[in-house]
C-alpha cells in the first residue's frame, strides 16, 4: 500500500508512524520506495505499538543532523529545490493526558536544537477543538495543552482538503488525529502550501499529503507485469505488434513508446485490473464516509 502511493504520488519525504516493527532493513524500504535513491530513519517499536520511519529523496533533501527517540524523530538538512535548511519532525503522539504535557514540552525544547525552518506531521493523538472528533470521550481534555503548543512553537495548522477526519474507529468513532504543522517562516521563502486528505483504504487511518499549492504529478508510470506472460495473447501482441514496427526506421524508444499504449489498451479490455479494483473501492469508501460524516 505504501508503495502504491509512492508510484501515485512521487513524494520526496514519507513519515510513517505505528510501523510496529522492531527492525527496520534498507532493504524493506528499497521495495517500498522504488528505488535506492533514498537515506531513512526509523524507531522501534515498544513491544506491539508505536514504531517510526522517516524516508526522503536524497536528490530533495540533504541530511546534515538528525535525532531520534521513540516517539519522533528528528532530521535537519538542505532543503534542495528550495536553497534552505528545514528540519522535519515525525511525531506519534501519546494517548494519555499526562504523557502528552511531557511530549509538547520535549518537543518545544527540540526548537533550541534544530532552531531552522520547521514541518512537524504525523499522528498527534490529540486534537484541537470538539469540531474535530465524533463519537470519541476523552480526546478534548488535552487540546487546549495541544493549541498552546503549537502557539508556542510558532506552527501553522493548515486547514485539510478533501477529508473531515483522519481516523475512523469502531462504533462509529472518527476524529482528525493526523495533520502538519508548518513554521510560519515557511510561508515567506516558499509558495503555497495544501494539507490534502487522501482516500482511505486498508489502515484506519487516512493518509495526509502536503504539497505545494498546484502540483504537476507528470505522467504516470507504465510497469509491465511479469504475470502478463503466463498469457499466450500477451506474447503473441507483443510479437505481432514489434514485427509491423521493425520495417520502421523510428527508434527504439519511439517503439517501446507506441506497445506501451498497446499494452496498456490490452489490459484494460475486458482484464481484471487490481489498480482499477483498488481505486474503486476506495471511492466507494469515500463516498460512504461523506455520507457517514453528515448523519449522527
């Protein structure tokens, strides 16, 4: 799944949180990330919960200091496209009332560390006013500690595109746990910034992607699957289809351009396609959850 987003959305930095993974490979995130263009932290999990991984491009970000612990974890660097230094702070915030106070305060006392441009995201478990919960106890005790901390620190809240809520629980339990919060210093050496909701699909909790205010993803890319081969159709199209081409004296690359179109007109005819699947059924998700968060 993390992977699926990667290819969709091309990201330079990924946080992931409750991971619950005690060991954490190069390896593993090579097959998440797509390739090894990549530097990454993580934290281990504490028995069966909590566990944190930070991922970024190294062609976007270069890494000059970091800091971790089991609850965040710190890195500062070279913000490549922008020509400034930032510091990116992955967070899974506690559950309990008390544990939060001691997290801002551990938080708050990192900004004399790592003292450049700040984007804090993740988990919080916390949330700022009755707005952003329902059917949930509890979780507004600790958000006027939440508002001050992020006052203190000088943070941005960006309002979330798309979505309401970013959790969904049982007995009809959603609340906006997940969010960034950005340096206002941000905001004076960069364009416009867009906290984005995106589709939920097999975590309980949605993902958020930050970005700027209008993104050109590009063109997306065309994987040949090697299942395609266990079909003898495949084969013969694609010999059928090199053999019309080879009379040609158009290159090789203007080629393979012209049976990728092939290709990917054969699998969408009358072919289970799982992204298709997949797409589907997270937009029948949405649906139910828009529907879900106007009715009590």
């Amino acid at each position: 799944m993390v992977n699926r987003l990667f290819r969709l959305y091309r990201m330079d930095i990924c946080f992931l949180q409750e991971t619950k993974l005690v060991e954490v490979s190069r390896d593993m995130i090579s097959r998440m990330w797509g390739n090894d263009n990549f530097d990454f932290r993580f934290t281990a999990a504490v028995g069966r919960s909590g566990g944190l991984i930070t991922i970024w491009d190294k062609a976007s970000f270069m890494l000059k200091k970091d800091m971790c612990s089991n609850r965040l974890i710190v890195v500062e660097g070279l913000w490549c496209s922008e020509g400034f230094e930032g510091v990116l702070i992955n967070v899974y915030g506690p559950n309990m009332l008390r544990d939060q106070r001691f997290f801002w305060e551990e938080i708050i006392e990192i900004r004399e560390q790592f003292t450049n441009h700040w984007i804090v995201g993740g988990d919080f478990n916390a949330i700022r006013n009755k707005s952003e919960r329902s059917n949930c106890v509890g979780l507004l005790r600790g958000s006027r500690d939440f508002g001050k901390f992020i006052e203190k620190c000088k943070l941005v809240d960006l309002p979330l595109l798309g979505k309401k809520f970013t959790w969904f629980g049982p007995e009809n339990k959603k609340s906006r746990l997940d969010r960034f919060l950005i340096d206002e210093d941000w905001f004076e050496n960069s364009e416009d910034f867009q906290q984005q909701g995106l589709n939920r699909s097999i975590s309980n909790h949605i993902p958020v992607l930050l970005s700027y205010g209008s993104v050109d993803w590009g063109p997306k890319p065309f994987k040949f699957f090697n299942a395609w081969f266990n079909k003898k159709e495949c084969l013969s199209l694609i010999r059928k289809e090199w053999g019309e081409m080879a009379s040609k004296k158009d290159k090789v690359s203007g080629k393979l351009r012209r049976l990728k179109g092939v290709l990917k007109k054969w699998d969408g005819e009358d072919r289970y396609s799982l992204e298709r699947k997949i797409t589907e059924i997270e937009e029948r998700i949405k649906s139910l959850d828009a529907i879900n968060d106007d009715r009590s």
